[in-house]
C-alpha cells in the first residue's frame, strides 16, 4: 500500500528527543504571542466599531485572491501568493499527518494516510513546496538583484548616509526570513530524495520534485546505503529547521503572518475619511502621547507590517523629501510599542519627539496614499491625526497653522475675510443666487473656503453657478450663514474647532428654508459633509459638482456645442476619489466634451496628493525642496503636449496655479477647471441666463423705485397701551445664596446674553409686542465673546482671581455656558424663571445686578449688544442698578487688579478715547479689541467638571420694568441692495450718479 514510515530509523530516546523539541517550539510560540496580546492588551479600546463578522468574511477574500499584495505590483503578488499557498497547503500536510499519527490511530485505529489518498497528498506537497521555493527566490532576486529604492530602509529624506542599528536589524531578518524558508523546502525535498533512492518506491513519481532530486543524486552516484545515511541526518536537520521556523514566528516579521489576520479583519474601510471622534472622557487625555494611548487594533497593525514598503514608495510627502516615511513611522512605533509594552518596566522614550518627530506628524498631507496601497491595511493617517491631536492640544505647532486656525475660529474661514463677503462672488453673476435661509431651493451649494474668497476660484464658482443656471437647477446658498466645513481643521489635530464648525454649519442647514440635497464644488467639505457630519446631526445628501454636472450633462440639460477636441490630463483630489471613490464622473464629462485624456502614470486611486490636504496648504513649506505639486508638473509635462491640466477641486486650483509657474512649465499648458471647460463647450456665454439687473442697477432701483412689497405699510399691530412705567428706583433682584467661593484675586463677572437671530428669518408676536422666545438663541454672541476674552486676559495678566459668567435663561442655556467655561471662564451662574421669558433689558439687568450683589466683582463686562430687541441697554442698566461707573465701546482694558483701570474705547470714525476709571466699574466691550480664542477639545472636556450655580429667578419679578413696549415693527426688505466696493467719496459718487441716471436728470 502507497505510504511511508514517518519516523524511519528514530530510536526511542531521539523519539523522545524529538517531541521534546517539537512541544519546546510550541511553547516559545505560544509564549511569544501572548507577550503579544498582553501588549494589545495594554492599549486604549477602538474608538471606531468593529464589525468582526463581515470583516472576517473580507479578510477571507483578501487573504485567499491575495488581492491587497498584488495591486500595483503583479508579480510581487503573485510571488506572495506562491509563497502563501506553498507554505498553507505544507502546514495543512502536516496537521493531516499530525491527525493521523497522534490522534485517530493511536485513540481510534484509523488510518487514512495511504493508497490513492497518499499519492494525491504527495503530488500536492511536492508541487506546493515547489511553489513557495519559486515564489522564495523571486523575493530574493527582488531584494539583493533588483533593489527597488522601496526596500532600501536608509532614511535619505532624514539625511541619514548609513543604515541604522535597527535598520541592519530588519535586512538580517528579511534575508534570514528568505533563507529559512528556502532551506526547509530544500531539505524536504532532499529528504524525499535520498528516501527514494534508499527505498525505490514505484509510486516515486507521485512526488516529481522528490523524485528528480534522486535521479540527480542516482547520476552522481550516490548508492542506497549513503542515501540512509543522509536521509538520517537530513531527517533532523529539517525537522529541527522547520521546528525553530514555528517557535521563531511571533519573534520576527513572520508574525505578519498571524497579524495580518486580524489587521485585515479589523480594518476600518472609512478610516481617514471618517475619523475617530476624540475620546469623551475628560480624564482621557487628547489624542496620543504615549504609545499605550493607541487602540489595541493599532498595536496590532503594526505587528501586521511586512516592510513591504508600498506605503513609502506612494507617500507624496516621502516623494518629495519630507522628513516622513508613512513605513519608517510604522516601523518606528513597532520597534517602541515592543521596548515598551512587551517589556514590564518601559522603555523610557517620549513617543512624540524621541520616537516620532513633531515635523514627521506636520508633514502628513492626509492623502490617505499610504493606507489605500497597504496589503495589511494599516491605517497611517489615524494614526498620525491622533498624535497631532495631542500636538495641538500642548499647544505645539508651526506659528503659520495656529494663526490660520485662530482666524478660522474668529471669522469663520481661512482667509480671514469677512462672513459677510462670503457670498460677494455672486455679485458679478447675471442673476441673483438664492440665499437658502430665507427662500427655499432644490439643492443647497455649500461652496466653501477657497470657491468663495479666492479670486481665481470665485472665476470658478461663478461659472458653476452660470451652468446651474443654464441647465435651469433651482439652487441656493447660505452666503453669510456658511463656515468653513472643518475637514481639514480636524485633519490638523484640531478637534474642539472642529466641532465647533460642524455645530454652526449644521445648525444653519438646519435653520435654512427646505432643500432636497447638498453639492459642492471642494471635495474636503464634500468628505466631511459626506462622512463625518452624520455622526453630529442629520444632513441631506451631498454630491460633488462633477456627479452633478455629469448628469446634467447627460440628460440633455447641457448641450455640448463645441466639442472641444482638446488634450488634457486630469488630476483625481485625494478627497473626491481615493477617500470617496469618485473617479468616473470627471472622465464621463471630458469626454462627453470631445476631450481627449490622457492618463498620467499615477491616476485614480494611486493619484499624487497637491500638497494641500491635512492643514498642510496653512504651514510653509520646507525651504529648498521641491513641493508635491511642483514633482506633479512634471509628472504632467513629461506626458508631452498637453494642452491643459484638468483639477475640479479648488485647493487643486490654487496649488496647481502656482506650480505651473514654479516648476518651469507656465508655457507647457494650463491649468483649467473642469467647469471653465463645459462652459466652453456648451458656449455658455451664448446662454440668456436671465435679465436680472446688475448689482449697481439694484442699489439704484432701492434707492430710487421701491418695490411694492417695499411701499406697502409694514403688518404692524398696534399696542394697547401698557401699564404705566414704574418711576421709582430700579434695584438688583434678591436671588437666593449659593455657595460663592472666597477670591484669590480680582473677580471679574461676564454677563452672556441671550441674541436675537434676527437675520434669519423671525416674525412679530400677534400682540406687536415682541418677537417670540422660539426666534432667539443662547448662543454666545460676538460681543459677549470679545468681553470674555477681555476678561480672561486680564486674569491672566494679574496671575490670580477668577472670570464668573453670568446669564439669565432656561435650562439649555448652559450649552451656552459649558461653551463660554471652555474658553476659560472658572464658574458660572444661571438665573431662570419661565416669567422671565419675557423680560425686558431691565429686568434682565436687574437680575443680573442681582447675581452682581452675591458675587461682589471687581470689574463686571458685557458686550455693548444684548438680546434686548437690539437695544444694548442691559449693560448701561445694570452699571445705573449697581451705581458702578460705566464705560461703553470699550476696546482694550490695563488693569493690574487694583484701584483704578484704564480705558480705551474707539469712537466713530477711529479716534481712541482713553481715560481711568476706579473699580469697580462696568464696561460693556466691543468687538475687534482682542482676538477670542477657542476652545480645545481639552478644554471642552474640562468644562464639563466646571460648576453651574443655578439660581431660582421667580424673586425677580416683571413688576420694575424699566421700559413699556408700545410697538415693534419690521421695516421693509427689498432683499435688492447691495453692498458698493470702493472709499466712501467712490462710492457716494457711483450712487449719486446712479440716481441722476434713474431720474434721467
Ligand atoms: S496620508 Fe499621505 S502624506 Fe500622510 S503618510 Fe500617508 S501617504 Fe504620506
Ligand atoms: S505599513 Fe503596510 S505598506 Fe507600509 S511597509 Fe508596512 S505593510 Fe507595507
């Protein structure tokens, strides 16, 4: 019967010996692993889900097509994928003699390794031990012949001439790795060999390596008895061989063997595009400082790296000489994750800075190049995000970033401009875009940053708004209402500003008349809008305006006209395609459009990040070294006359723009946006998009002819006449006590007032009176903020005391609160009582007076605006209550916490006015002083431990009014002016000529 003798020639004493070894190799395995899992063990808990059942399924599929090792690298993969099935198919041989020989024959008497069962397993073997010594050899001819720069592990971009330690370390291991698994196949074969020449088995064929190998050895003359002696001694060699390879697997890179099945099954398919929100618990700290603060899934990615090196070789910050290796990072933290963790008294090194560099994190473009080509699916950018956050948090970044983040928590945008000039590009428009806040529309376009306030792109935009027009889409805007959409504020590190953004942005879509879906032209808020926003609040869906065109293209909506006939490439952005997978819309428009494309080697999912993303377009860049959107114009250029450069994402436009020139190749092509080419080839300008007068027309129109909307008498509804005004003294209300902690130093009350959002929309209560409560928000207001932080710098600057805020509202005013003790208030107090719903200005001074009473401050401050229907009176009202002397208009406060302060307030027309006041005083401050800061996800979270005393305010009482309503009207919009450029000599000009015009004067 066809089989063999499993332990030919072994004695009973190297029996022994053998299983000795054999269950020694299984400890130091199983050893090795579980040191392993005791370092997972040690690490934080996911912050995202992990869906073990069809991540298992995917991990199946992954592992068996080996579809992750061959992208981009065929016949590396298919050299993996010998090496895979070669070793699988022997470790499963080897389980079925195992099963055979030390379970169901001794246990059962069963035996089933014979006859044709035998031949199958030895022609299986053989052919899968040939496999793997082939797919061995190729590795090796690929990393000591071939030498892609992808496996050379010095770190030119770290000016580094010579290998590392650990370096030399990790080639000793590859080639050890090689070698080891080419010996044990090679001795097997061997074996087989000299037991074919010793037994001449005629069922030898079934095993046609074995059975070469011995009538090689047959040819050189070797006879039957020195085959016994070799198959002797060869027999413990590969045994032993093979044996240490096992025990040897945790302790080297063929661990990746076994972590790759976890790291494949945990991977996160949206990792970057949606990140993992910052830990909730206060006694957490932000981020990633130390290495036991990553997850136990990121432990065990970085046990999953094969040093393959892919994610170097497609890392634009890598390619360009930055000092980072999206590799080296990984290998990095490995080599520290061990030292450690696996070790029970450390290591000693501080991860950031000792381990990883600060500007190795700042270098990260966030293009997601790295995680996308990674055949174990390690996830580099999450990694790195969660380090900067704890970065940002010390406060530690290039002075450039923290400024451009300060302006965006200040205005709203990266710019700096103004929220009011958002929506200016639509000025030169022939049409008048909707506001989407006060009329409703079909799609909402959030246009953002760089579409709205750069020049170039607003050429942009306002071509994508004529094509909308043209193709007759009911669209509108939020103008004034929309911020920046954060994606790249939280790519940065910067979570509380993060979330500060998607608050407003949603919280104005929500506000907003009703639309049906979101497009946007910037496909950084497209990623966020898309992925991350739904975990804030719920928000329509989002579409990018390539989808969007397409499909007016395709319908007929857009008629191409002039078929362009023109030679362009096309740049895919990291956001719209290799995050979001949008790579066919942009190619289905060129051609609809008569372009011809030619691809550049790197395209789709391997496209080169700009150089941009991850907050890097707000950070200088490296002296001397070329920039990724410079080493992309070439990439573009060498395709050979091209007539223009294709992007449709306006970071891309601005990076691309300046590169061109740059990079030498100003007179090579252009650089277009995919929009300025539809518009050609639908001759857009031949296009009526309506006869809607020009901006300087409206302005003449609302000065000259009103609209009848405009001459109708406003819906006003008389008062009854109220009760009389109270003419005795208005005094501080007497609030209940609550527990006021001694002072340290100067105290200084803030009093945060609830504003009317009087822009977006609201109506006049039946009664003429007021405005509904519904219309008005306990946010924190501008001025309020300016006063604030007029607060905290004087404390800060005095070293001691504490800034108190105060407010008069409702339960969900603290949201407010926590907002205003994130920024650095020490304490707070409400006072609320449902009557006060309809307090006028006075009352609410008189309570806040009230709180003043209790608190004995030493300076109290107020923005110079309040709720008060506009009036701005809160803050005079309680200075009179308190009989505290007052300033308004304040700007800047010097004060050393002592006796007297001095003033600065700004008066029209910018004369300064300052003057000394004694304290205590009252101040209510106005904008433009100071720059408030915002809160870090730090702070939010110690917020949270802050106390709120809250006061019953029924002792208030409505009885001390200081003013009567009579009657509150709404003055007439014509929704027609506009704002005119120019000085005020210019603009009195053009408008004075415009009305001489009208009147035909
Ligand atoms: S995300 Fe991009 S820039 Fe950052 S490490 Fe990965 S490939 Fe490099
Ligand atoms: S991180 Fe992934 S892509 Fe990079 S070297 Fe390791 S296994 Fe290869």
């Amino acid at each position: 019967m066809e089989t063999r003798e499993l332990f030919w020639d072994v004695g009973p004493l190297a029996y022994t010996l053998f299983y000795v070894v054999a269950w020694c190799a299984i400890a130091v395995f199983l050893i090795g692993f579980a040191r392993h899992f005791v370092k997972y063990s040690r690490g934080r808990r996911t912050p995202t889900p992990v869906h073990p059942l069809a991540g298992f399924r995917r991990m199946l599929a992954d592992i068996f097509s080996q579809r992750t090792v061959s992208r981009r690298d065929r016949p590396t993969g298919h050299a993996h994928g010998l090496i895979f099935y070669g070793f699988l198919l022997l470790f499963i041989a080897t389980s079925i003699i195992t099963i055979e020989y030390d379970i169901t024959e001794p246990v059962f008497g069963v035996t089933f390794w014979r006859g044709s069962f035998y031949l199958a397993f030895s022609l299986v073997t053989d052919l899968a031990g040939l496999g793997l010594l082939f797919g061995v050899a190729f590795m090796m001819w690929r990393r000591w012949r071939q030498r892609p720069a992808k496996l050379d592990y010095r770190r030119d971009y770290a000016g580094e001439a010579e290998l590392r330690p650990e370096a030399r370390a990790w080639m000793a291991e590859d080639a050890v790795f090689l070698v080891a698994l080419a010996l044990i196949v090679v001795t097997g074969f061997l074996q087989e060999g000299v037991r074919f020449v010793h037994e001449r088995p005629p069922w030898a064929a079934w095993s046609p390596v074995g059975w070469l190998v011995a009538e090689v050895l047959d040819a050189v003359g070797m006879d039957e008895v020195r085959a016994a002696g070799v198959r002797r001694a060869n027999w413990w060699i590969h045994g032993v061989m093979a044996l240490v390879f096992i025990a040897a697997i945790p302790w080297n890179k063929a661990k990746h063997m076994i972590a790759v099945l976890g790291s494949l099954a945990t991977r996160d398919l949206d990792a970057l595009r949606r990140l993992p929100p910052a830990a909730d618990d206060p006694e957490v700290e932000i981020g990633v400082a130390a290495i036991n603060q990553f997850s136990w899934k990121d432990m065990l990615n970085l046990d999953a790296c094969t040093k393959c090196g892919r994610c170097h070789e497609a890392c634009p910050a890598t390619a360009t000489g930055a000092p980072l290796s999206p590799r080296d990072l990984i290998l990095d933290l490995r080599v520290h994750a061990e030292h450690t963790l696996a070790r029970p008294r450390g290591h000693g090194s501080a991860l950031i800075g000792d381990v990883i560099a600060p500007e190795t994190l700042w270098a990260c473009l966030s293009c997601g190049a790295c995680m996308e080509i990674c055949p174990v699916g390690i996830e580099h950018p999450t990694m790195i995000v969660q380090m900067r956050r704890n970065l940002v948090e010390q406060g530690e970044m290039d002075q450039q970033l923290r400024d451009t983040l300060e302006t965006i928590a200040r205005s709203g945008n990266s710019f700096g401009e103004s929220a009011r000039a958002r929506g200016a590009w639509t000025g030169a428009l022939e049409f008048r875009v909707k506001d989407i806040r006060e009329e409703p529309a079909e799609m909402l376009w959030f246009v953002g940053d760089y579409a709205s306030y750069d020049p170039r792109n607003q050429t942009v935009s306002q071509t994508v708004a004529r094509l909308f027009r043209a193709a007759d889409l009911d669209f509108g805007i939020l103008y004034d209402g929309e911020r920046t959409a954060g994606n790249d504020v939280r790519r940065v590190g910067e979570e509380g500003l993060y979330l500060s953004l998607v608050e407003h942005n949603v919280a104005q879509m929500g506000a907003a008349r009703r639309f049906e879906r979101i497009v946007t032209t910037d496909p950084h808020s497209y990623n966020t809008i898309r992925n991350e926003y739904p975990e804030f609040a719920e928000v329509a869906p989002i579409g990018h305006y390539t989808s969007v065109l397409a499909t007016l293209l395709s319908e007929g909506r857009l008629q191409v006209v002039k078929p362009l006939g023109r030679r362009v490439t096309l740049h895919d952005p990291c956001h719209l395609g290799r995050l979001n997978g949008n790579y066919d819309e942009p190619r289905r428009i060129l051609e609809s459009i008569g372009c011809e494309l030619v691809e550049m080697p790197r395209n789709r999912d391997n496209s080169f990040c700009c150089g941009a993303g991850g907050g890097r377009i707000w950070m200088p860049d490296p002296p001397g070294k070329e920039k990724p959107a410079e080493n992309r114009m070439h990439e573009a250029a060498a395709l050979g006359q091209i007539d223009a450069f294709v992007v449709c994402c306006p970071k891309d436009m601005t990076m691309f723009e300046d590169a061109r020139k740059t990079s030498g190749h100003e007179d090579d092509f252009i650089v277009q946006d995919l929009a300025e080419l539809i518009a050609e080839a639908v001759d857009l300008k031949s296009i009526d998009l309506g006869e809607a007068p020009s901006s300087i027309e409206r302005v003449a129109d609302a000065v000259v002819a009103p609209s009848a909307e405009a001459q109708a008498p406003p819906a006003v509804v008389r008062a009854e006449p109220g009760p009389a005004v109270v003419a005795g003294p208005v005094t501080a209300a007497r609030l209940p006590r609550y527990e006021v902690p001694p002072k340290d130093g100067p105290r200084i009350l803030v009093a945060v007032k609830q504003v009317a959002n009087l822009d977006e929309g609201f109506r006049i209560a039946d009664d003429g009176l007021s405005i509904p409560a519904e219309y008005f928000e306990h946010e924190l207001n501008e001025w309020d903020d300016a006063a604030l932080e007029e607060a905290l710098l004087v404390v800060e600057r005095v070293g001691a005391g504490e800034v108190v805020a105060v407010t008069v509202g409702p339960e969900g005013a603290e949201d407010m609160l926590r907002k205003v003790l994130a920024k650095g208030a020490h304490r707070a107090v409400r006072v609320w009582d449902d009557a006060l719903a309809h307090a006028d200005p006075v009352t609410i001074a008189r309570a806040l007076a009230g709180v003043a009473r209790r608190e004995e401050p030493d300076l109290i401050l107020a923005g110079v605006q309040s709720s008060d229907l506009a009036q701005g009176a809160t803050g005079i009202a309680m200075a009179r209550i308190l009989g505290l002397p007052h300033a308004a208009v304040v700007r800047g406060v010097e004060w050393d916490g002592g006796a007297g302060l001095t003033v600065t307030r700004e008066l029209e027309g910018g004369i300064h006015h300052r003057f000394e006041l004694p304290a205590p005083a009252l101040l209510t401050i106005q904008t433009g002083g100071n720059r408030p800061r915002y809160a870090t996800m730090r702070m939010i979270k110690q917020a949270r431990q802050k106390p709120i005393a809250v006061l019953d305010g029924s002792a208030v009482g409505l009885e001390q009014a200081g003013a009567l309503v009579r009657r509150i009207y709404q003055p007439p919009r014509t929704g027609r002016a506009r704002m005119l450029e120019g000085d005020a000599a210019e603009v009195a000009k053009a408008i004075a000529g415009i009305v001489r015009e009208k009147r035909g004067d």
